[in-house]
C-alpha cells in the first residue's frame, strides 16, 4: 500500500478541523521527519498550498528526500510555455530532480481548452523528463470518463471517497482502468478532519453529517476501533485503491495513522452521507 502524505497543512490552517492549529514550519519538518522513518516516501504537494513546497525544499537541504507528487494551478488559458514554467519552478523549489507525478489541480483546465493544445503540452511535458507521470485530481466519474476519451496518456487520477461518501467504489470505469494500469490516488479520507471531529464541535453549517458521525461512532465502539481505523480501514479495501492521501497537523496523529488496526467494514450496515453540500469540500463558506 501506498501511504502519501498530503502538505495542506504545512504552514497553514487547512483543514475544517484545523482552524485554530497554525501548523509552523518547524512543525511541518517534524512530520516529515516521521514520514520518512515511518517509511512514507511519498508527498502530495501544490504551489497553492501556501509554504508547503518551500518547507519541503528546506527539508531537502538538510537531508531528506521524499518523492513528490504535484500540481499546476488551475488553468484559464492554456499555454505550454506557462505550464513548464510551473514544473520547474515547484522542482527548484522543492530541491529535487524531478516529479514523480504533476497533477492538474482542476480537471476544468483540460476539459475547457482546446484538445489539441492540451495534447501538445502533455507530449511536451513527458518530452522534458521532468515528471515520470501526469495526473489529474478530479471530483466526479464524469471527469474521469472524459479526460480518459480525450487524453489516454493521463495516468494518476485523485479522488474523493471516504466511509460516508462511498460514490466511486463500485465505478466499473475506475476498474476496468485500474486492470489497464492508470493509478487512483484516494484523498477526503477524512473529509480534512471532519470525520473524526468531536459531534459538539462540528459547525452548525454541518449538522447534517451529525447523524451519521454518531452512527460511525456507535460502530467503532461496537468494534472497538478508533474513527481513524474505521476510514483507513474502508478505502485500505477498494480493490482500485493505488495510495491513499493523508494529511496531518502532528506527528502524533501521523503515527496513529501508520499503525491503524485494520477491522472488516460492513457497508451495508454503515451510513450514507447525502448532502452534496458537505461532500464536495468546495462548496464550503
């Protein structure tokens, strides 16, 4: 299994579960420090996620080395010029040769532009030997359906799926890709710390997904785990599963994650969450 370690919260408070934990660097280069002796070698990264990449280079220059994974903002207009520009300045940034993977961070960016132009920066991008893959993080089957038709030569695909949003994991499209060899990447494990929040502490703009928070709870208890085991344990058994993306705010909580107890997952005895509003963090205030 692939552990990635997702950097949001690096010099930042992302995270609905996080807003009032500034996550310094110095704290950022702890976690990292754990990753690596956890043995995670993989990190999910974005030029938007404020210090992120700049922590990760520094962590660099003192020794580390981690394989990353990341993005090229969103894209209006598209110009092959601009996107290598993008590649490069996250790879001097970060202090490494090259990407594992670049991800367009909107699937809107290769959808709205001209196919043509999109398919001559993607050869451009693999012609460079910058990135070893290209990917895309998307947030419906529809945008995989499409990208697939349009550009084949897109191989990493990011995810949303979690215990309460179960939308993707019978998708017979992600299947039959997965059998053919495109990775899945599964990020929203937690729904940026949602899922695991205290029910009294959950935001009133939430109080739809308080029902089935207390459901996973009676269930964890029933079996006893911790919340953490239940969500790790559901997306640890999609058979399309390639990594699974998890962010943290201590080394401790890290810790929790790596060593979870992995317990079997009845789905049909689990809940559903069914509002859209609170499934897609983009439509959060």
């Amino acid at each position: 299994m692939k552990w990635i370690l997702g950097t949001a919260t690096f010099g930042s408070d992302y995270g609905i579960a996080n807003r009032s934990h500034f996550l310094s660097e110095d704290n950022s280069k702890q976690i990292l420090a754990k990753a690596q002796r956890s043995g995670i070698s993989y990190l999910d990264t974005a030029p938007g996620y404020a210090l992120a990449e700049g922590i990760i280079g520094k962590y660099h220059l003192d020794g580390g080395q981690f394989n990353i994974y990341s993005k090229i903002p969103k894209i209006d207009t598209f110009h092959s010029e601009s996107v290598l520009n993008s590649i490069e300045t996250s790879i001097s940034r970060m202090n490494v040769e090259k990407l594992e993977g670049v991800l367009f961070h909107s699937p809107e960016s290769l959808i709205n532009n001209p196919v043509e132009i999109v398919r001559k920066t993607l050869a451009l991008i693999l012609e460079s030997k910058l990135v070893k893959k290209i990917g895309v993080s998307v947030y419906t089957e529809n945008d995989i359906v499409i990208i697939n038709e349009r550009f084949p030569e897109i191989n990493i695909f990011q995810v949303p799926e979690n215990i309460l949003d179960r939308r993707l994991i019978n998708s017979k499209k992600i299947k039959d890709m997965f059998t053919k060899g495109y990775e899945f990447h599964i990020r929203s494990v937690f729904l940026q710390g949602l899922l695991l929040m205290d029910i009294e502490k959950i935001p009133v703009e939430f109080s739809n997904i308080r029902g089935p928070i207390e459901l996973l709870q009676i269930k964890s208890n029933i079996a006893g785990c911790s919340l953490v085991d239940m969500c790790l344990s559901y997306v640890t058994q999609i058979e399309w599963m390639s990594g699974i993306i998890v962010g943290v705010i201590t080394a401790k909580q890290l810790d929790e994650i790596v060593n979870f107890t992995n317990v079997k997952i009845d789905l049909e005895k689990l809940p559903i969450l069914a509002d859209n509003q609170i499934k897609d963090p983009r439509n959060w205030k």
